[in-house]
C-alpha cells in the first residue's frame, strides 16, 4: 500500500543520511581540544556516536523486501578494526577505533514492532525501525553527559578563553545535530507504526479556550522548564527576607503567525556586563552542585 512505500522511502532515505550526519558530528568531536576528548564523559558519548553508526551501517546496502537476517548471526563476534565512513563522509574518527574497540551488536535481534507485524519477523523494515527506537534511546543522556564532560574539563584544567569559544562553537553545531538526527528517527518510527515517546497534545486544564499548537513537547518543556528555574532561584534569592514570595506570571499570546510565551519574574534582573554570557554553556551563576551542570539557557 501507500503507507508501506512511504516507509520504504525513509528507509531508503534514512540508511544514507544518518550515516552522513552521524559521520559529520563524528568528525567535529574529534576536533575538540585534546584535553576536552580525554574526559571519561565525552569519550562516553563518541563510543555511543560510533555505536550507532556501526548499527545503522548494517541497512547500507539492504533491500527493504530482503527477508535475509541482515548479517545479524548470533553468536559471532565481530570487532571493530576500523569504522568504514558512508560515502561523502572522509576522515572518521581519527583512530578513535584503536582506542575504544566496540562490538557490532553480535546476534542482536532488534525483531519487528510494526503495526500488524509479527514480533520476531525478519522484516527489514521493522528491524530497521527497531534499529533506530535503540539508537534514540542510547542517546537519551547525550545533553548531560556532553555537560559532564565539559565541567570534567573545567574543573581539571580552568577556565581557557580560546578553548571555551572552541567548545561553545562545537557544541551550537553537536546539540542542532542530535536535535535534527532525533527529528528523524522520531518522524520514521511514528510512520511505522510505534508510539511516540510521549503524547504528541495533553488537554488544558482550567481554560475556556485552550489552544492548540504544533510543537515538539519536549523542547518546549525543556526551555520552560529552564526559564522556571532560573526565574524560582532567582525570586528566592532576591526575597529570601520577605515573608511571602511575589509571583511569577507567564503570558502566553496568540498572534496571527506566531505564538509568544512570556515570563516575568522579580528576581532583580541580570547586570548589563553579565548579559554577553548568558548563552555561554561555560557559564552559570549559580554553584555546580545547585544546577548540576551549568546547561540550560542556550541549549
């Protein structure tokens, strides 16, 4: 049917391009400073990127009507010599291979949860979409763990201006990267069929005209949930003295092409000469232990 040739279409489009796009963002981690690659935290998250990649690299040449066993044989152990870059992409991981030896998966099964599919199938495009539900899920703690990585840095070699714009460089790019690789495997996986990871609308409450929008939930949670925290901590902070806290009010507005959400808070504001570093990931006004990682405003 149609829906089953649209998804052969993000098959199609999916084992070319993730591969293209996980190689890139590869590349880019291997240009940060080396004292920054050898924290335990970010050589974590290269092994997760090169995991995945060697995952995805399974469908490379597959034909999505193959009912074969994709090269998933159990019991064979096939190590990682070296990562072969898809076409397009040169100079992968920099001998990352020789430091970090990471297996291909043996045996794995990943199965078929498509819709009205068998569950041990060896349908390639439900194994393929299970493919890339378990590369989504391996990646769920990148944002943190790339922040513990950082203050590993920070807390072992200091504050370096010209290593700091180097890592507020990259880091723009990696965290834009995951945010489109996710949008990807999100969009393939509710088109075969799976559930999304969490409801796509919840209904308003205490609201006599409740609006809808169409926004990816847990980006608008993950800054409103950010803007929350500073605006609490800051409110405490400056009223810590008055016996009853003022409020903070939120508005959100409706206009004729947008929708606009705003926070007012009386937590005193933030001088003029700290405005610049606001967005820096390197920055934070609050002590580590308070906000664990410092991230948040610009991510």
């Amino acid at each position: 049917g149609s829906s089953n040739a649209c998804e052969k279409t993000s098959f199609a489009f999916l084992r070319q391009e993730l591969p293209v796009r996980l190689s890139n963002i590869m590349k880019e981690i291997n240009l940060l400073p080396d004292r920054v690659l050898r924290t335990p935290s970010v050589q974590l998250v290269q092994s997760w990127y090169v995991q995945s990649l060697l995952d995805i690299m399974e469908f490379h040449d597959r034909d999505p009507e193959d009912q074969a066993t994709l090269g998933h044989r159990a019991g064979v152990t096939r190590g990682l010599p070296e990562v072969s870059p898809p076409p397009g992409a040169t100079g992968l991981c920099s001998g990352f291979s020789q430091r970090h030896q990471l297996p291909r998966n043996p045996g794995l099964d990943w199965g078929c949860a498509r819709t009205g599919c068998p569950q041990r199938c060896r349908c390639p495009l439900g194994r393929f979409t299970n493919a890339l539900v378990t590369i989504r899920n391996r990646h769920n703690d990148v944002v943190p763990t790339m922040a513990q990585g950082v203050i590993e840095y920070k807390e072992t070699y200091g504050d370096d201006p010209v290593s700091n714009q180097n890592i507020q460089y990259f880091l723009d790019r990696f965290y834009l990267s995951r945010i489109s690789i996710r949008m990807l495997i999100n969009q393939h996986s509710l088109g075969s069929g799976l559930p999304p990871p969490m409801p796509v609308s919840s209904p308003a409450s205490n609201s006599e005209q409740p609006v809808s929008i169409v926004y990816v939930p847990s980006h608008l949670y993950h800054m409103l949930f950010e803007l929350f925290k500073n605006a609490m901590r800051a409110t405490v902070e400056s009223h810590e003295n008055s016996p009853r806290l003022p409020a903070i009010k939120v508005m959100v507005a409706l206009g004729q092409e947008d929708l606009s959400i705003r926070m007012s808070d009386r937590g005193m504001g933030v001088p003029l000469r700290k405005i610049e570093r606001l967005f820096s990931y390197m920055y934070s006004t609050a002590p580590t232990p308070q906000l664990g990682s410092g991230w948040g405003t610009p991510n």
